[in-house]
C-alpha cells in the first residue's frame, strides 16, 4: 500500500487546526464553568440563612 507524503505545510496546518478546535473548545467550557460558578454563587446566596443583627 503506498504511503502518502505530506508537505511539511499540510502537517502543519492540520495541527493548527486541531490546536485551534481544543483550545476553543477548553474556552467553552471554562465559560460554562464560570457562568455555572455565578449562578451557583447567586443561588447560595439567595437561599442561603442570613445572619440575625
């Protein structure tokens, strides 16, 4: 079975590609991350008890 050959510039751009998919898809989930912290952080603090003065 032949081999295929690549150029150097086919490598590189599917590894940038890739790189660029993983890195927008780690930005995804820090997102959803950061707006699952908020609401989680607006939710505790509405339902949780207050302090008596």
């Amino acid at each position: 079975m032949p081999r295929d050959h690549l150029l150097p510039e086919d490598v590189a751009e599917a590894a940038d590609k890739a790189a660029r998919e993983r890195l927008e898809a780690a930005m995804k989930r820090a997102l959803w991350a950061q707006q699952a912290s908020r609401s989680w952080a607006a939710l505790t603090a509405v339902t949780a008890p207050q302090p008596s003065r």
